[in-house]
C-alpha cells in the first residue's frame, strides 16, 4: 500500500512568506483605493546588467540558427563557466579551487535543500535561529533532527558552536534575515569546531557581493582549514538579477570526505540522477556576470540597493529604533518598539501605512520582536514607504 512521507506534516503550517501575501491581498482587496509598499520580500527589481542583457540575447539567437543550436549540455553545468567560475574565486577571494570543484544549478534554494539527501537521514542539523525556511523545512522532510543556535543581539546575530554533536551546520553570511555578516574570526571558530567534532559546514554565500567590508570574508574557504569541513553555495540571483533568470553553484572541495567518501563525487552522482543542467541561455548570461565589465556592471545593481539600506537604517534610527545589517547586505534587522510581537507589529505598519514588511517570527523562535526589511525595492518605494513609517511611528498619524 503506498505510503506518505509523514514529515510533511511537521512543517510548520505556513511559510512565512505566504502568509505575510495572504495577509497583504486581504488587506488590498478590502482597501482597493490605497497603495501597497512591498519592502518585505528579497526579490530583485533592477533591471539585467547591459552586457548581460547583449549576451543573453546572443545565446537566444545561437539557438534560432541550425549550425549554432545546442540542445542538452553538461549536466553539471558547461566547462566554460565553471572554469570563469574558479577564475573569479581565485581573483577575487584568493581561493583556489578547480572548474571540476563546481556544480552548476537552477539555484542556491534547491541546492542548499538537496544537499542534505547527501547524508544519513536522521542526522542532526545545526541551523542559526533565526533562518532562512529552506534549510529547515528540507531537513525536516528527510526526518532529520534540528538543532537550534540563537543569534541574537548578544552574539551579533553570529552562532556560537553548538553545544551538543551534529553532523551539519548550515550558516549564511551576509545573513537573512539578519543582514549581519559573520567576521574571519567568527568563522574560523566555526570551522575549528567543525573539523574537530566532523561536522559539515554548508555555506550560504547568496549575498556575498553585498560585502564592501574587505576586512569581511565572502567565502568560507577564505578561512583556515575550512576545505576540510566545508561545501559552498553561491548564486547569480542577488549578484546579477538573475532571481527569474535561475543560475547558481555549489563548491565542493576535492579533499572534502567523508567515511573516506569524497562529496564532491557524490554530488555530481547525485545531481546527475536528477537534473540535465542549468538552462544554457543563462550559463551564457552567468559568463558575461563575470566578465570585467559585468562585475562592474552588477556591482553598479548591487550599490542601487545599498544607497536604499543606508536611507532605510538612517530613516529607521531617526525615529529612535534599533536596527542591525544593511551595511553589507540587503537586509535590514529591526527591533519592533515596544512589547509587540512581530505580527501585531506587521499588521499595524499595514494598516497604518501601507508598507509590507516581514515578522521576524516567521524566521525562527529568536525572531520575535524584530521586522526585516529588504533594500530590493524600488528608491522611490523605499523613500516613501520609509517616510510613512516615520510619520506613523514619530506622529502616530
Ligand atoms: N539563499 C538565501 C539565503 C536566500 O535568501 C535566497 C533567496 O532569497 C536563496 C538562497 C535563493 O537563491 P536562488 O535564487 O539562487 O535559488
């Protein structure tokens, strides 16, 4: 008789991100006459870069011509990106890796979630409270053990080791929702303790070029030793716009083993039974990203949304709240005033101004009490969404 996987049912009963859209077409279809301010969700606005743009077009028309057409690629992702791949993580990280050390993928969401089927079901899996809902949920489902580490005001939203054994340790810096990024230092603790308890560490780079900070690493394998324990997801998706496009990677460090087992080999087994590739239209595109006019171009999007966190924290610290990130990554951690829970505070922002933003419970236990706000609307948006705030909040009006 067939049967269900029952760890559907511990799912929390719903993603945060549903309800907060719920909550906001109720509201809009009650109160049709008035605007909506979406600073809520991490979604890209700007327009693709204009080399990018020129590349992509060229892919399209490549495959309208007989004696250009490609169907089917490599499976895990063409040698020609994967080769500019490593080029940029040894020019820009001084990281040494190899072309064969990346996988490409459709994105760091479904390769940070199908990793875990890497390893044993029911291992234990340390995750940062508050988390971004993927790394939990797709742990949850294999039936895996979740292990909360708070990130909090007093550890500047950066875990300490856990304090009991696990097998992997999911970590995203610059962090959402957060917006902090975890020093050298930091990491290197991680990683240490990591290799002494042989433990995984997966990395979630997706905002790694929101860093300006050079004292700040942007990849994992800028520390010490963490080749050893470490696997590492990036994505075109913050970096270049591509969050439509759909292109990403996993770095797996050759010596990266366990039971003797290397996991990149697995990996690839792994991606190769399930997956023909990312689309050949955006590899192309994700070449042109790392050309040296696309990392001028997509740092060009990147600063857009970086002025919008400067004018949402300088607006939000004005009006006397505490804020946290946004220095060096798109989000903006801010503490709801008062005693109100993240909901009744989401509920109040939206009725009184119209502006969307997302309740930090809905990322964790250690979220309540606290918004995020995303800097990937538009200028416009932001100012006068940030202004409403400010006149709500300074007024009450
Ligand atoms: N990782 C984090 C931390 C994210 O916040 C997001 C999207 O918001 C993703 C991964 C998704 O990346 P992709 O678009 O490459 O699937």
């Amino acid at each position: 008789m067939t049967k269900l996987n029952d760890n559907y049912t511990k799912l929390a009963s719903s993603y945060v991100f549903r309800q907060v859209n719920e909550k906001t077409a109720a509201f809009a279809s009650e109160h049709p006459d008035l605007p909506i301010y979406k600073m809520g969700v991490g979604n890209t606005t700007r327009p693709l870069a204009p080399s990018v743009v020129a590349a992509l077009h060229e892919a399209v028309d490549r495959l309208g011509s007989e004696a250009t057409y490609t169907g089917y690629g490599d499976e895990l992702g063409e040698s020609y990106l994967r080769e500019a791949l490593a080029d940029y993580y040894q020019t820009s990280y001084n990281v040494s890796l190899t072309a064969h050390e990346f996988v490409l993928s459709d994105g760091a969401k479904s390769d940070t979630a199908n990793i875990a089927s890497l390893f044993q079901p029911g291992s234990t899996v340390a995750v940062q409270d508050p988390v971004y809902p993927v790394y939990v949920e797709s742990n949850v489902v294999l039936g895996n053990r979740i292990v909360y580490l708070p990130c909090v005001e007093e550890n500047n939203f950066v875990p300490a080791p856990p304090n009991e054994p696990v097998d992997l340790i999911y970590l995203c810096s610059p962090n959402n929702p957060t917006g902090t990024v975890a020093t050298k230092q930091q990491l290197q603790t991680l990683v240490d303790y990591a290799r002494a308890n042989d433990a995984i560490i997966i990395f979630d780079a997706a905002y790694s070029n929101f860093i300006r900070d050079e004292s700040l690493p942007r990849s994992i394998f800028e520390i010490d030793g963490a080749k050893e324990c470490a696997i590492e997801m990036g994505s075109f998706s913050k970096w270049a716009g591509f969050s439509g496009v759909r292109l990403a990677w996993t770095a797996i460090p050759q010596e990266l083993k366990v039971d003797n087992v290397s996991l990149l080999e697995r990996w690839r087994r792994r991606q190769l039974i399930t997956y023909n590739g990312p689309s050949n239209i955006a590899q192309a595109g994700g070449l042109a990203v790392l050309s040296d006019i696309g990392q001028r171009e997509c740092a060009d999007i990147i600063d857009y949304y970086r002025v919008n966190a400067q004018l949402i924290l300088s607006s939000l610290r004005s009006i006397g709240l505490t804020v946290y990130g946004g220095e060096n990554s798109p989000y903006i951690w801010a503490k709801v005033p008062g005693s109100k829970s993240s909901w009744e505070f989401f509920d109040e922002l939206l009725e009184h101004t119209q502006v969307v933003v997302t309740p930090g419970v809905g990322f964790g236990p250690e979220g309540e009490g606290f918004i995020r706000i995303s800097a990937f609307a538009s200028k416009e948006t932001t100012k006068i969404a940030m202004q409403r705030i400010n006149d709500y909040l300074a007024t009450g009006s």
